[in-house]
C-alpha cells in the first residue's frame, strides 16, 4: 500500500485545469470551497438551473452552470451526485461533451465498478474518496488539517491521470493526512460493506436494540438513551484516537471483562456469517442491483424505512435531551440549512 502526502504531489497541476464540481451537496461544497482556498482559480458548479443548491452555491461565490456546460468547460470533472443519479447524468449531460484527455473523477467507485457507467475511452478516468463526510473535510481543512483520502486510477486516456488526481486531493486537504493508493473495486466493496454492516446499518440496529432491550425491562427510556447511546461518542473518541485497546484501557476492569465475555455473545459466529452473506452480496452486485431497482420504483421501502427510522422512540428520546445540553448541539457537523 502506498501512501502519498503533500510533498509527492505537484499543486499546480490541478490550479491550471477548469474544475468542476457535479452536485453542491456534502461532498460537494467542502470540495469546493477547499479547492478555492488552496488557490485554484477556476472552480464551477454544475447543478439543476434554478434548484436550491444552484442558488446556494452563487450565493457562496461559485460560477455555476449546466452539467452539459461543465463537461465542455471542464479539465477536470468530479462527480458528486448521489450513486444513483450517475449513470442517467453520464448518458444524458456528459458522454457526448467532454474533452479528450479531460479526466472524470469519482469519490466512491460504485457507478463504474459495477459498470452502471461505461466511460469514453478518451477520457482519464480517476477516484479521489475522502474517508470522511463531507462536513468534516471542510472542518478538518479550515483547521489547518485534512482527512486521509483514497486515490485510484481506472482509465488512463492522457498518461497523467494518477498526477492530477493527488494534485486534486492534496488541494482538498487530503495530502496533509495521506492519499492511499487503491482501486475502484477494493474501495467499493469495502466501503458498501463498512457502512452496511458496522458503520450505518450494524451501529444503528445496536443502539436501538440495546435501547429497546432495556426500555421494554421496565427502565427509564432516558437511562436507556444515555447507556446505548450518548456514551457511545466517548468510547469512540477513544478508539479513534488510540484504538480499541486504549478504550479498553480507559474503562473500569468491570466494563472491560464485561466487554470480553459478553460481546461475542452479541456478535457471534451467526452474527459473522450474515456479514460474510452482506459482502458476498455486495461482491456479486446484488445489493446495488435492488439498490438501483428500488430508485427507479421510486423508493417506496427506502422512505418507509426512513421514516420508521425517524419514528423510533431513541430519536424522540434523544432530541428532548440534547436540548438539556447546549454543548453537544455547539459541535454539531450538520447543518441541514447551509449544506
């Protein structure tokens, strides 16, 4: 694995390209302010003429244009749209427009591993994927600092593709922290899985099920909030400092031999084997097979699935008492008003 830092990058390849952003979400306005900051000069953003992110984005200063206008103006087009969205926007706003030699970057794999888009072979075709939310690759930048950052190259067209994407993700903060060379498909499978099974979906159907474990006990749902919940941010705080052994180290001996015998019998062999069914399901493109079927229905159980998410009485629970505690709403990442 080799891992690049600002040094190994030449910052003035991507200050000489006219960069564009698709999609002024998350992802998409931390990149770009980023990129505006670390001096380059010509950063667009492509969006839906007349659209809430259009106006968001002129209001922060940013030329902003049509995804068809952006393909023809662009050196370097990053993809933000949602995972979803790609394919038809290639097909429809990008095929046919772009440079030769232009490259078509990526911050997650999936629309051309699993070949949902089939790219122009005369264009470069490269990944740079920030291992955070957008909201904290600003953060991090603002501070001075950056977050690590995945960087891959699967097309090739000018023989300069790997150079200009570490030139991208040192200009968004990421050579500050370390670019880690991969590919499409070792991100791809690995993110969908990490977020599936642990980060997203694992976590949340722990909290819950410790929460409602205890709360249908008969213990207050408040305690229950505080125990499953709330706390989790200080042993994580911990494991990602120092990793698990330092927030083992931290506990009481009581949390810590309690944390040996019981855990296993939460995640057990049954619990593994489902994991290893999650990723054979991911490897073989079955998950973004329903994935993308489930969009083009119009995600009728996806938004059910929300808002039964919603609903749960820990959400209820937990926005009552975070009003009791100013200091944890001061550091919230996400402001859904600005980005």
């Amino acid at each position: 694995m080799r891992v690049y830092y600002d040094r190994d990058a030449d910052a003035n390849l991507i200050k000489s390209k006219n960069v564009a952003i698709i999609g002024y979400g998350g992802q998409g306005h931390a990149h770009a302010l980023n990129l505006t900051d670390s001096g380059v000069g010509d950063v667009a953003i492509a969006e839906l003429e007349g659209s809430e992110a259009w106006e968001k984005a002129e209001k922060q200063g940013f030329k902003v244009m049509t995804t068809v206008e952006a393909a023809k103006w662009a050196d370097f087009l990053m993809m933000l749209a949602p995972d979803e969205l790609q394919a038809d926007i290639y097909v429809r706003e990008i095929l046919d427009h772009m440079k030769p030699g232009a490259a078509l970057a990526f911050a997650h794999g999936l629309a051309i591993h699993y070949r949902l888009i089939e790219p122009d072979p005369k264009i470069d075709v490269v990944m740079v994927a920030p291992k955070a939310p957008g909201h904290t690759v600003r953060g991090e930048y603002m501070r001075g600092g950056g977050v690590p950052c995945l960087v891959g190259v699967e097309q090739d067209a000018s023989g300069h593709a790997m150079d200009v994407a570490l030139s991208y993700a040192c200009a968004i903060g990421a050579g500050r922290a370390g670019i880690i060379e991969t590919t499409f498909r070792d991100e791809t499978e690995t993110d969908l899985f990490g977020e599936q099974a642990v980060l997203t979906g694992g976590l949340t159907e722990l909290i819950k099920a410790g929460f409602d474990t205890l709360v249908e006990a008969g213990y207050p749902p408040e305690m229950a909030y505080f125990e499953c919940l709330h706390e989790m941010k200080l042993n994580m705080d911990l494991i990602f400092a120092g990793g698990m052994a330092d927030m083992l180290y931290a506990v009481s001996d009581t949390a810590e031999y309690g944390a040996y015998v019981c855990g296993p019998r939460v995640v057990d062999q049954g619990t593994r084997q489902r994991m290893r069914e999650i990723l054979e399901e991911i490897q073989s493109g079955q998950f973004v097979t329903e994935w993308i079927n489930e969009y083009q229905a119009g995600r009728p159980r996806f938004k059910a699935l929300r808002r039964r998410n919603a609903d749960h009485p820990v959400e209820k629970v937990g926005e009552k008492l975070r009003e009791m505690m100013p200091w944890v709403t001061e550091t919230r990442l996400v402001d859904r008003s600005s980005n």
